[in-house]
C-alpha cells in the first residue's frame, strides 16, 4: 500500500512540471508500464555498450577483416582463426604466462590479505587510521602505480634494489627486475600484490565482522583454544568471502593489461607477455582485427566458463 502510495505521489509530481497530455497519459499507465518507462532508457544504454561490441566482435571472428584496411573485401573464413589461434605455440605460452601470474598474485594476496583482516579485526589502538594505510595503493590509478614502481625497480637509483641490498648484501646493481628473466614476472607479481592486496582485506574483514561473537562466547565455555576457534569458527565462517575475493581478483588478473605494458611490455622477450598483451598487438600492431576478435572470445569464453564453475562451488560453500 505504501508503495502505491508513494508513486502515486511521484506521478502527481511528474504532472506538476510536464504538460497537461503527458500528465492525462502517465496517470492511465500500470505501474509496470512505468517501470518499463523509467527501466528501457538503461536497457538501451546497456545493449548499445556491451551487447552490441560483442556480437559485432563475434561476426568479426569469422573473417579476415583488418582494421587497417577498412575498404577491403571482408571474406568469410568460418572457423579458421579459431583454429588457428587453438594450435599457435605463441598463443598457448601467452596463456601458460597468465596461468602462473593468476596463480601466484591471487596465492599471495590471499594469504596477506585475510592476515591484514585477521589483524585489523582485532580493534587494536589506531586501527583505523592504519586501515586508511593500508588502502592506499588501491586508491592509486595503475598508470600512476606503474611509473611509480618502475623507479623504484631502477638498479642504479631505485629504492627497491637497496633495500633487497641492505637485506641480503648483495649489490645493488647486480640484478634488475625488470630486465633479466627470472626476476620480470616476480616484479610484476609484487606490485599488483602492493596493489590489490588491500582489496582482498577489505572483503575478508567483511566476512570477519559477519561473524557473532556469541559463537566465540560458546566456544570459549566449552574451553576451545584460540587455535580451535580459528579453524573451527572463523576460517569456514569467512571462507564464502575469501572465495569471493578470489573469484574477483582472478577474473581482474585474468584480463591484466595496464600493469603488464606500463613495467615490462611483455619483455624480457615474451617472458612476462601474458594474454592481453598478445591480443594487443594482433589487433593493434599486425592489424589481425579478425584474428584478434577471435582471440577475444576464446578469452571470454574461457574466464565465463571458469568464473560459473567458481560460483558453483562458491554456493556449495554457502549453502553449508
């Protein structure tokens, strides 16, 4: 009754500043032709964004249309770029790189993340302000964050070689992490760790808050241990958020890109080119625009795919 009420009074208002046939016209409307009303404008917007691009990405896969050159004939290839893409060496290290970078970054901020939650949800003395801390990096654009690490990873004046220096004596110029190719992934792996670390405690001290203190009160009587609570309350309480940090940081880490081109471009060689970076210059340096869009949706496909299977075992977890 309520609601009727209230847009009953929003239609009332809407008459005072439209003209008197618009007005007659929206009082004769149901309440679902005016939602329909308000509603169709966003669908629009939507579909021009996102839905479009991407059947027109589907139809560009199916060709071998180049960007480049927009006045020439457009040819049917039918499968052959998928088929292509699915048995090019190049293509299956780019994804083997990505792999590994997903792995490890989201292994990392995972275990550093719910520890910063695990601390922080202690309400220690100035907790807050150290929580503000600690959001920093993530408040920081990726192209602020990559130029600034780049200085920091120089060998000659960067921060981050003398401290690794000062810790285990080696000299400071005697490695670069961003130059030789054992070091450029790790170097990548630490600043969006640096980065987005912050998130995954956000999300984790969420799942912390969430749990009642009642549960840690029986369990006190009952004379658990701190370390029973922890792997009896708090860690399969909070695992439903922590999976949640995971499935968003791995569908981010997935498609990185802007981190990846600003610190090394894929370089040493194609030691840090993970797959966005190999779709870019298809599309972009060789002009594969065909190539490329099928490219695209293999990529889509794949974290879709994977990102539904997440999210079936993630409510499994929640349901218990």
């Amino acid at each position: 009754m309520t609601d009727q009420t209230g847009l009953s009074g929003l239609v009332d208002r809407a008459a005072l500043v439209t003209p008197p046939v618009v007005a007659r016209r929206m009082r004769g409307l149901s309440e679902r032709a005016i939602a329909w009303l308000f509603i169709t404008p966003t669908m629009l917007l939507l579909l021009a964004i996102n839905i479009f691009p991407l059947i027109w990405t589907i139809r560009l896969s199916f060709t071998n249309y180049r960007a480049n050159r927009p006045n020439a004939t457009m040819l049917d290839v039918g499968l052959a770029n998928y088929q292509s893409i699915l048995t090019d060496p190049d293509v299956w290290a780019a994804m083997t790189v990505t792999a590994r970078f997903v792995f490890w970054s989201i292994l990392i901020q995972t275990v550093l993340g719910f520890t910063l939650a695990w601390l922080i949800d202690k309400k220690f003395r100035s907790h807050g302000l150290w929580t503000t801390l600690i959001l920093l990096p993530m408040m920081l654009s990726p192209a602020v964050v990559g130029n600034f690490w780049t200085f920091l990873y120089q060998p000659q004046i960067g921060l981050f070689n003398y401290v690794i220096a000062a810790v285990t004596g080696a000299p400071a110029s005697s490695f670069q992490m961003l130059a030789q190719v054992q070091l450029a992934p790790w170097a990548i792996v630490i600043v969006d760790t640096w980065m987005w670390t912050p998130y995954v405690m956000l999300i984790c001290l969420a799942g912390l808050r969430s749990i009642p203190d009642y549960i840690y009160e029986a369990a006190e009587v009952d004379r658990a241990s701190p370390w029973r609570q922890f792997w009896s309350i708090t860690l399969p309480m909070a695992l439903p958020f922590i999976m949640l940090a995971v499935l968003f940081r791995g569908i981010e880490n997935f498609k990185m890109f802007d981190m990846v081109n600003l610190l090394t471009g894929g370089g040493p060689g194609s030691t840090t080119e993970v797959a966005s970076i190999t779709l870019k210059r298809e599309a972009f340096e060789k002009w594969r625009t065909g190539y490329s869009s099928a490219f695209a949706i293999i990529l889509f496909v794949t974290v879709f795919g994977l990102a539904n299977i997440y999210v079936k075992a993630l409510n499994r977890v929640k349901s218990r």
